[in-house]
C-alpha cells in the first residue's frame, strides 16, 4: 500500500530512524552498526553492515546517504564512495 510519502521524504525517514538506532549502538564495543537502507524506496526492507567509522563519516555530511548497491538513483543521486557492502551517495 502507497504511503503518501515520495522517496526523499522517506530517505529522511530512514534516516532519523537510523539515527536513533545508532545513537544506541554506538554506545557498545560494536565494531559495526547494522542500518536500515536510505534508498527511499516504498518496498525496501534491505539491511546494511556498516563500520563506525563510515557511518560517523556518513553522519557528518547530511546530503549523504547509505543506500544498497542498485538502490541508487542516477538521475538524482552521485555515488561518493563504494564500500564492498553498500554505497554512499550524494542529494
């Protein structure tokens, strides 16, 4: 079912709900953090691996995003940085 929403609100979603997720984590001995996808699809349930340190980097920049290889959008979106495991990319 559509939520009414468009993909860069639910990127945003994602990515609040990621925050607070890892504000969490971050808190452990976790060498790595487990995150939601920010592709901003509808349908998309994809789960990443990401290390502390390239999340905190991700953090910094609020136009980047963590996003599954393939979930990009080209048109407008610029991949910054490929990770074996998921892509960051530029709004």
């Amino acid at each position: 079912m559509p939520d009414g929403q468009g993909p860069a609100e639910r990127q945003r979603r994602t990515r609040r709900a990621n925050e607070q997720r890892a504000y969490t984590l971050l808190g452990t001995k976790e060498a790595s953090l487990s995150v939601s996808c920010e592709c901003g699809r509808e349908a998309c349930s994809v789960e990443l691996t990401v290390s502390r340190t390239a999340y905190r980097n991700v953090r910094r920049q609020p136009e980047w995003f963590l996003v599954q290889d393939g979930h990009q959008h080209p048109d407008v979106q610029r991949v910054v940085h490929l990770h074996d495991d998921f892509l960051i990319v530029e709004v």
